[in-house]
C-alpha cells in the first residue's frame, strides 16, 4: 500500500479497458503508475464487441510498448487460449431491418463479414477481460488501489495533482489520467461537462445478459435471408424506426462454456420516451409483442442479471485536456453502443497517450502542449461517431436511406483498418516511431482514415443529407441516391467492391475481391490510398503467416 507522501508519475483513475491497458503499458516502460478505482475486479461492463481496428491497434500496442501480455487480446483464438474460454468469436457485423407490423422483407438485410485473412474479432466477456488487463498492469508494476474513491483533486501546473479519496487519503502525482465515466471526478471538479452536449444523436437502452436466446437462424424470418455468414457467428443488430436491438452471444464456437448472451433495446426517446413506473424487464417484453418475429429469438431467454436503464446515453465534454490532466474513454465522452466504437476510440487514445506519458516520466515535460494533440484525438472521435449513429437513426426510418448510410460505415470500417495496418507493417520492418505520424497528422482527427479528403467529404455530405431528411426538405429515396452516387464516383475505394451499388447489401471481402483490389492499389488508386493499401494487405499476410 502506498504511503501517503508517495510521489507517482501518473496516476490512473478507472481500472477498466483504458485503466488496465495504458497501467500495463506505462508500468512496463518504467513509469510510476499508480492504478485508481472505486470498485473491484471481476465485475460486469458492457462494450463486448469489437471490430478489426480494435485488434489490429491491440497488436501494434504489444509491439510499439513491449507489453507481450496485450498480444492475446488481438485475435479471438488468442484470447480463448491465453485470457478467458468464455468469450464469443465474431465473424460479422449483421443488421436486419425490421417494421412494426409487418413480416420482414428477406431483401432488406446488410452484412459486413470479416474477411478470412482476419478472421480476429471477439465478444468480449469484459469481467475476465477488464480484470486480466488489471492483472498485467499490476504485474508489471503499477500499484492498484481498488474500493477507492477519489473526492478531489487539486492541481498545480508547477508540481502536478494531490488526489484525496473518500477514507482521507491522499496521493501525488506528476499527471492524472481519468478513465472513468460520466461522473469523472476530473470532469465535476473543473465543470468540463457540455450542457446540453452537443451530440445530435439521442438514444437511451436497457440492457442485461440472458440465457436461452435461439440463434436467429432457427428462427422463420431468416430461413428466407441471402447473406453469406450465419447471424450467429457475429454481433447481430435488429433495426428498426426510432431504435435497434444487440444480441452479442458469447457461446458461438464449438467448445464454447459461456451460455451467456449480451442482449440491448435502444431507444431514440423522442420517439419512444421512458415510460414512468415501468420496469425494464416489462418494456423488453412490450417491444417483442409489437416485433413477434424478434421474438422468436428471445422465446426461450431469460435474464440472468437486474436489467439496466439508462436516460440520455449521450454526453460530451467542453475540454478534455489540461494542466496536468487528460480525460480519456467515458470520462471524456460518450454516444451509442452502435457500430462498436467504444473500444476502437480508448485504445486509439491509450496510443496517443502513452508515448507522451513515456516521454515526460523521463524528460519532465508534462507541458500542455505536449498532451494538446489529445484533445483533438478525442474531440474528433466523438463527433464523427455522432455523425455516424445519428444519420443511422435517421435511416432507420426508411430502408434505402439506411442501405445507404451503413456503407459509409463499412467503408470507414475496413479502409480504417488499412491505414492501422499500414503504420504496423511499416513499424514491424523499421522499429521507426516516426511511421505512426499518419495516424496524428492526417488533418482530420478522429477520421478512420485522415488522410483522405475524399472520404471525410464523404461523411459530412452523409450527415448533411441526413439532417434534411430529418428536417422534412429531402425525402429519403432522393438523399440515399446521393450517398450512393457519391461513393460510386469515389477515388479511394476500388469500384470492383460495388459499395455504390444499391443491391451490394452484403459484403464479404473473397479471395478475388482482394485480388482486384490489389490490382486497383497498385494502378488506379490515388497516392494516398494505394502504397498504404499494398503495405496493409503485406502487413495481413505476413500476420497470418506468423499465426
């Protein structure tokens, strides 16, 4: 137990994703960490899914930070062998499209599938894995302190914070990282928070964990279903006008012990507003009578935990770094569980945070200016998520419009994920640090993929349109066409992928889809995307390989 005078270089308040994984990454460097949180491991957290920039981003951090222990978190197969038997594998993002009262039109399905060079993507049981990471950091040095939390914080941009906990406590230290939530002690203490947030998205859920849930391939609806992956072997998202259910199963591989299954009802409250003196469990249950055809999935299921419900998910901060401090993950922000971003966004974070902190243990610089880069990171990421589920709630009020919308998501999905890969090849063969300035002087920050006019432009028109649409002066057919026309005309995706293409509902990147667009890479694509995209696709294999 540390003393009351102890003198840390960092000092970390939360000890969950982001806690665990930037203590392990700083104690391993020789950073004083000490590692802060109010409750204890294991305990329940949502964010279950992750994507492939999650995993190529957990690889790179076990490479650039020398913390082999994060290697297993990168690929399903790792973390079943290394970190917990009970998560589920992921193979594809699956959306079925759903109205009240009426049969499900077979036609009206999207799926993204995980390309089988990657094949990495998980359903995290966070109590094994929040806890696993915990247990790295403190291996590596890191001094926990769980069951304590911190009442105030004084900070001084000559000497760094004095931290009091609730017992009387207190601790030093050089620069604190809140990694908490909503009431991010950081956050209260200086009033970051945005009131009214800026967020254009309004959501707000009820969530639980159930046994029993069926497959949704057994049930009758998707006996008439063309995709090219069962909905089961990914994270399954029901849509519909004004919200969007999650079925995330975590005993989905064969050898799987987890019969658990993370299941969500999200809500736009303007549309559907919380009811007074009704509990969670009974509005689960009045939304599956208005959807019978969802609930033939859930027929069998039954909750395992006290449900939650939430109000507004959607919150923001005007600030995020200062003197001294930097608010990262939930304590900085949030806006909806849809298209699994969470997780993506804090570990984008820890990397950009973590070299700093390395730097300034050593030098002493703990300057604003250093950690400044922070605060675009975060606010950048924040508003492109909101562009990104709000023009989706807005397209799931009509169909084209979403068929439309949910390729801009794929596209910022997979072409992400070449820019991660590209920095990580090129690292893996230089052990250079100057590879990853891509990722933080883009232009765009936050962007999936910063380098790329084209793309960003892309997202704003998608956004604007969208707010048309939701204002009454386009009608939706008219602002899907436009979507759809624009990434048909685009330079930085091969045309071969027919992502501008109305029926291209599905996408499943083959042998000879990759092949064309190796050809595309190498020929037609412009300077920013194609050498980035021939290393990725070099950096892919040669993971495989080693696999």
């Amino acid at each position: 137990m540390p003393s009351q005078s102890a003198q840390f270089d960092v000092a970390i308040l939360g000890s969950g994703m982001a806690g665990g994984m930037l203590g392990a990454i700083l104690a391993r460097n020789g950073v004083r960490v000490l590692l802060l949180d109010a409750g204890v491991h294991p305990r329940f957290a949502v964010g279950e899914s992750t994507i492939p920039y999650t995993s190529g981003m957990t690889r790179l951090l076990a490479d650039r930070y020398k913390v082999p222990e994060l290697m297993p978190l990168s690929s399903f197969k790792g973390i079943k062998r290394h970190v917990s038997p009970n998560c589920g594998r992921k193979q594809n993002f699956g959306f079925v499209y759903h109205r009240e009262g009426e049969s499900q039109h077979p036609e009206e399905i999207n799926q993204l599938v995980v390309p089988s060079l990657l094949r990495t993507e998980t359903h995290l049981y966070r109590q094994d894995v929040d806890a696993y990471l915990f247990h790295v950091a403190v291996k590596h040095g890191a001094v926990p302190r769980l069951n304590t939390r911190i009442e105030d914080i004084e900070i001084d941009p000559d000497s760094g914070a004095l931290l009091r906990s609730d017992r009387g406590e207190e601790f030093r230290a050089s620069y604190v990282v809140d990694g908490s939530g909503f009431r991010s002690p950081l956050s209260e203490k200086f009033e970051l928070r945005e009131t009214p947030t800026r967020a254009r998205t309004h959501t707000r859920t009820v969530f639980t964990h159930m046994i029993g849930v069926t497959p949704f391939d057994d049930a009758a609806a998707a006996k008439r279903h063309d995709h090219p992956d069962p909905w089961h072997n990914g994270t399954l998202h029901h849509v519909f006008d004004g919200g969007w259910v999650w079925v995330i199963p975590f005993d989905n591989h064969p050898g799987a012990i987890n019969p658990l299954c993370s299941v969500g009802l999200t809500y736009d409250p303007r549309k559907y507003p919380k009811p007074d003196g009704v509990a969670p469990q009974q509005e689960w249950d009045d939304f599956l009578v208005r959807f019978p055809q969802i609930a033939e999935q859930f027929k069998n299921a039954k909750a395992v935990r006290p449900w939650v419900s939430t109000g507004r998910l959607q919150y923001s901060a005007k600030q995020v770094v200062g003197e001294r401090f930097c608010l990262t993950s939930h304590a900085a922000g949030f806006i909806d569980a849809l298209y699994s971003r969470g997780l993506t966004n804090t570990l984008a974070l820890v990397n950009a945070l973590g070299w700093r902190l390395i730097a300034a243990s050593r030098d002493g610089d703990w300057s604003l200016e250093r950690f400044q880069y922070l605060e675009d990171l975060q606010q950048g990421l924040f508003d492109f998520h909101d562009d990104l589920v709000y023009s989706s709630f807005v397209g799931f009020g009509n169909y084209e419009l979403w068929n439309a919308v949910c390729r801009t998501w794929m596209l910022g999905t997979m072409l992400g994920n070449v820019m991660l890969e590209d920095a990580y090849y090129r690292f893996a063969k230089t052990g250079r640090e100057s590879v990853f300035d891509d990722l933080e002087n883009g232009g765009h920050p936050g962007s999936p993929l910063p380098v790329s006019k084209g793309f960003n432009e892309l997202g704003v028109l998608t956004r604007e349109l969208c707010q048309s649409v939701d204002a009454g002066s386009l009608e939706a057919d008219r602002a899907a066409a436009q979507i759809l026309g624009a990434i048909k005309d685009a330079d930085f995706i091969a045309p071969s992928f027919r992502l501008g293409e109305r029926d291209t509902r599905c996408f499943n990147m083959s042998p000879v889809k990759m092949a064309k667009n190796a050809v595309w890479s190498r020929r037609e694509a412009p300077p920013e995307i194609g050498p980035r995209m021939i290393r990725a696709s070099k950096g892919l294999v040669r993971m495989r390989v080693r696999e």
